[in-house]
C-alpha cells in the first residue's frame, strides 16, 4: 500500500510541471488580437493568391498571421470546378462553408466518388496529418481557422503549385 502510494506521488510529482507548461504554451498560442475585429459580410475582403494553393484560389486573411506562431483564420474562395490536391497539415484543421458546395475526401488520391458533400453551414475539423483533398461545386468560400505557422503538405509533390 505505502509503495502505492510512494509510485503514485513521484508520477505526481513528474508530470505536474509538464501538464502546466503544456497548458501555458496553449494559451501564448491564441493571446487573442491586439484589438476587437469586426467584419461584416458586406466588408470588402483583400483577397490575395497563395503560394501553396492553385493559382485560380484565392485567399483573405481575416486575422492572425498563418506564417507565425498562434491562432489564425481566412477565408479561401475557389471558383467552380476548382480543387486543392490531397495533402496534410501538421497541425488541426477547422473549415465552415460560407457558399457553394465543398466536396472533401480522405484518403491519399482524390477521387470524386468517395467525397462528402458540405453545403453552406457545415462545419468539419480534421486531426494533424489526416490526407485530404477538396473540389469546389459552384464558387465556393470556406472559412479556415488553424494554428501557424501553416504548412500545408501535397502527397505528390507535382501537385505542389510551388514546385511550378
């Protein structure tokens, strides 16, 4: 009983500080902004193109920076027929379909057979390293909130707009 309870106090006493570091590290992660932000839908957004993306996708920031550490959200606007080849993040991946239809697969190849249809309102969150791809049915937006620095992992690197 007393070694029980000597194995119990010292695996305490081991990971208490690493639990607090953990938590600590989270919340410098998402401090928050620097100031409230309001967008309205009628608010123009500075769309931009990306890098990691094709060239017919564009991208707006809405807050955060997806190059740096913490919490970021944008919006990515994909025209009609448009699609992001299979690939994985490092970190979780949450999407809400603003407009249009999002076809997301899992899985390594994309195959249009084996996707879910998300319609405006549909929200998914997709764990570290899930595959996945995407097909835009309609011009679509989705909103995309993540934890930088982004990275953004295509499973053939010919898929890769940066290797263009």
């Amino acid at each position: 009983m007393m070694s029980r309870m000597l194995f119990s106090t010292i695996i305490t006493l081991l990971l208490t500080p690493g639990f607090l570091m953990a938590q600590k590290s989270m919340r410098d992660l998402d401090k928050g902004p620097k100031h409230h932000i309001i967008l309205t839908a009628n608010d123009e957004k500075n769309w931009q193109q990306s890098p990691v993306l094709e060239p017919d996708l564009k991208v707006a920031i809405l807050e955060g920076n997806p190059s740096e550490p913490g919490v970021f959200t944008l919006r990515i606007k994909i025209p009609d027929g448009g699609y992001i080849s299979p690939h994985w993040h490092p970190n979780v991946e949450r999407v809400t379909v603003l407009s249009g239809r999002f076809l997301l697969g899992s899985g390594e190849k994309m195959d249009r057979n084996k996707v879910k249809k998300l319609d405006p309102g549909s929200y998914t969150s997709m764990p570290p390293g899930m595959r996945h791809f995407a097909i835009a049915e309609g011009e679509t937006v989705i909103q995309l909130t993540s934890v930088g620095p982004w990275e953004i992992n295509y499973i053939n690197p010919q898929d890769d707009p940066r290797n263009r």
